[in-house]
C-alpha cells in the first residue's frame, strides 16, 4: 500500500532546483538568449507554455533526433528532464530575469 501513498504527488511549489549538469545547460542557453536580447519574447512563449509544462517535455523527447544531429544530445536530454519538473518556468523566468538584469549593469 506504500506505493499508492505517493501515486498523486505532485513537486512542491516554487523554482525547480536542476542539477549542476542542467544548471550548466540552461546557464548556456539563457546566456545565448540575453546575448541576442531576445529575453521578452523567451519569457512571454515560456509564459504562454505553462500550461503545457509536462508536454512540451515529451514533444522535445520525441523530436530528439532531429536536434541531436547539431547539437550536444546529453544537454538537450538535461533539459528536456529539467523541463520535466513543475517549477521549471519559475526558474527559467529567474534566470533570464538575473542574467538580463546583469548585462544592463555595466562596469562604473
């Protein structure tokens, strides 16, 4: 009966928290977003996807091999399973908020 205790548990709310091989994946993408100031039309499609956040996931696992032909396929799989978790919109948000945050600071 151990099993059905856990059957309907959902991620706690809040930010996701990745492991330190996803951080690395999203810090790389998010910082190619910033960089080419596309960080508004990132957060407003990451926004206007929330309610597909478990199947956006599985569409990405399924279209795997077409990116992994130009692409580093274990972090497309990293974030593909960081994308997985409920909080992942909260974090990316975060982070794009931080890193567009630090480009606009320069040096004094």
């Amino acid at each position: 009966m151990n099993w059905f205790k856990h059957a309907f548990a959902i991620d706690p709310p809040g930010p996701a928290q990745p492991t330190e091989t996803q951080r690395m994946v999203i810090d790389k993408l998010c910082a190619e977003v910033v960089r080419r100031h596309l960080t508004t039309p990132a957060m407003l499609m990451l926004e206007m996807n929330r309610p597909f956040n478990y199947v956006t996931p599985q569409l990405l696992h399924f279209f795997l091999p077409m990116p992994s032909i130009v692409t580093d396929t274990a972090g497309y799989q990293q974030f593909t399973l960081f994308l997985e978790q409920r909080g992942s919109i909260d974090y990316l948000v975060q982070r794009l908020e931080a890193l567009e945050s630090e480009s606009h600071v320069g040096p004094a």
